[in-house]
C-alpha cells in the first residue's frame, strides 16, 4: 500500500498539469475572483469592519486554495481516512456549541458558531456537510458491491446522519439540515433506489414531514418568511430584504450600477451577495456567474459517470449536490422565488469558514478527478 501510494504521488507529481481538469479548476478560479472583487465594492461601502474582514476573506481564500491542493496531489484512497476524520471533528465541534457560551443566535438567528481560538468564529454544521458526503459514499457503496446488506448498510446510516443532524437542528439551523438531506437523496437516487420508493418517500414527506416540520419546529418569523413568498405583500417586514435585494439586482440595468448610489440590503454580503453582483456587474455578471457554476456543477456530474471507483462517483454526486443546492437556494431567494435562509453563495459570499470548507470539498473533487484511469 505503501509503495503504491507513493507511486502515485510521485506520477501526480511527475505528470502535475496535465493531470489537472481545467474544466473544474477555471470556473471556480473565475468565482472566487468575482467574489473577491464585488466584495471589496460592498464591504468598502459604509462597513465599519472593513478593510479587516476583507484582508480576513483573502486569507480565508488563500488557505483554502493550499488545503485543496494538498487534499488533489494525495493518494485517493486516503479520502476515505481523511472522510472520517472530518466526520468525527464535526460531530466533536457541534456538541461543544451549545455549551461554548458563545453565540450568534440574536444576528443569525441560530446558535450555529464557536468562537475558536486563533481560527476565531466557526460554523462546524459546514464541515459536516462534507463528512457525511465522505462517510455515506463508503456505506452506498459497500451496500452496491454486496459487502454491507441493505438493512445492515442503511442502519447504519441512519446513525451517521442521526447524530450530527439532531445536533444541527437543536441550533436550530434548519437550512443546513435541508442541504445535508438533499446530498443525501441525490447520492440515493443515482444509488439506483426504485423509482417507485423514491416517490413514495417524496409524498410521505409531503404529506407527514412537511406539516409537522411548520407546527413543531419553524419559528414564526421562518413561517411568515414562507407566507410572504406565497402571498407576497402580506407582510411587509418579513418581506423587506426580499424587497431591497430586488431593487438592487433591478439597479444593476446590464453592466452594473454606475451611479455610486447603492441601495441598502441587510447581508448583502453574504446572503444577499447576489444582489450584490448585479447592482455592480449588472446581467452580464449575473449571467457569468450563473454559467460559471452551471457549468461546474455539470463537469462533476460528467466526472462521476467516468471514474471507476463507486465511492468516488457518490462522493461526485453528493459533492455536486451540495453546491448545487447553495447556488439554487442562494440565487433563488435573492429574486423571491424560493424562501429566505442562511444560505451563503459557494465561493463569493464573505465568511471564512464557508470558503474553507468549499474549497475542502473543491479539493476533493479535484482528487477524484485526478485519479481517473
């Protein structure tokens, strides 16, 4: 094992740019570059933080970029152990969080955050998100190849999730439990689930999940986030940001807001990031923004289905979901047709963490991507 992995270090370093996959690495190049230029633009424009949280954001990228590339030249089998790894940390972070004593609950609504020493604020959620991708590649595929059997294989899942699913919904940060069940179903689908329990369990959740998820859990400022999408104008609060991001994506015309008169949208760089990129790059922005990450979310699909190993491929599926869901979600509720969350935007919205572990999970695909025969 030895011998070979250093084998194939030693070839990934012999053969190095060729074995890269541009298709993957210029996109999210180009992205994080948009992202740092339309965040300078906001942030220098009234922020009191600025230009610290800004300096914070390029060293946020800069250690992000040498964590993916330390994760691409490793042998792929050691993803496994590095999936793992990530799992427990997680798990580990998100129970210190609720007895850490600090929190962010009155700006973002959750307690989702510890303050880490010299790290500073972290969301552990973030890297859970990636962990649970890792370790259910595992179990999905020992389940394909016959090793694990499905009972045995999707108990043990359950547990997986279970864990640090409770722990983020107690927060309550009901958006990144959507995210992590949305990996999940795309990672189950390509599985190879019978099309008939796949809708059977999209109508239970219809049907069972979703009322109670309103009566039980959702605060009332999160159903009147939803009612106001459905009947827009009924509540003119809960309604304000979605107003202020369209006014500003509205601004925007075709190339960007020459007028150096920006309008005031509560997050903007961060959850409202993409009102951001089209009050200062116009459509044109916003239309290469969303090719960029279209185009992105494709080469993973296209890689998945070439790679030999399954674990690889639903790691692919469940990575490409992740992203995904974030530009969707992220994009979708900017232009009121989806319901508001703390969704940021993968690679151009401001928080460290985030750009850490997007760039952890941009690793990871790339690793994959290498390995290919």
């Amino acid at each position: 094992m030895d011998n070979r992995s250093n084998g194939l270090v030693k070839l990934r370093s012999k053969t190095g740019l060729k074995s890269v996959d541009y298709y993957l690495v210029v996109p999210i190049l180009a992205l994080t570059i948009i992202g740092l230029f339309v965040l300078q633009k906001v942030l220098s424009n009234g922020y009191a933080a600025y230009p610290g949280n800004y300096y914070r954001q390029i060293v946020a990228t800069a250690a992000g970029l040498f964590a993916a590339i330390i994760i691409a030249v490793l042998d792929n089998q050691f993803l496994k152990l590095i999936g793992r790894g990530i799992y427990v940390v997680s798990v580990l972070l998100l129970m210190l969080v609720p007895i850490d004593g600090y929190s962010l609950a009155s700006v973002w609504g959750a307690d989702s955050w510890l303050n880490l020493p010299v790290i500073g604020n972290f969301q552990p959620s973030e890297l859970a998100k990636i962990g649970l991708i890792l370790v259910a590649s595992e179990l999905f595929e020992a389940m394909s190849d016959k090793k694990m059997t499905y009972l045995k294989g999707f108990a043990m899942m359950g547990v997986v999730y279970a864990v640090p699913l409770l722990l983020i919904l107690t927060q309550p940060d009901f958006g990144t439990a959507m995210v992590i069940m949305f990996t999940f179903v795309c990672m189950l689908f390509v599985w190879g689930i019978k099309y008939r329990y796949f809708l059977l369990a999209i109508s239970s959740v219809i049907v069972i999940f979703i009322p109670a998820v309103w009566t039980f859990y959702l605060e009332d400022y999160q159903k009147n986030r939803i009612l106001s999408l459905v009947f827009e104008g009924s509540d003119p609060k809960s309604e304000y940001n979605l107003v202020q991001s369209k006014a500003a994506i509205a601004s925007g015309g075709l190339a960007g807001n020459t007028t150096g008169i920006y309008t005031s949208v509560p997050v903007k760089e961060s959850d409202f990031i993409f009102a951001a990129i089209s009050e200062h790059l116009g459509f044109i922005g916003t239309t290469v923004v969303i090719a960029l990450a279209f185009f992105f979310i494709c080469r993973c699909l296209y890689v998945a289905s070439k790679v030999p190993s399954k674990a690889s491929a639903f790691t692919l599926t469940g990575l490409a979901g992740y992203f995904a869901f974030h530009y969707i979600e992220n994009m979708g509720m900017a232009v009121g047709l989806l319901p508001i969350t703390g969704i940021p935007l993968p690679f151009i919205s401001l928080g460290g963490t985030a750009m850490l572990i997007n760039f952890l999970a941009f690793g990871v695909i790339l690793n994959i991507s290498m390995s290919r025969s």
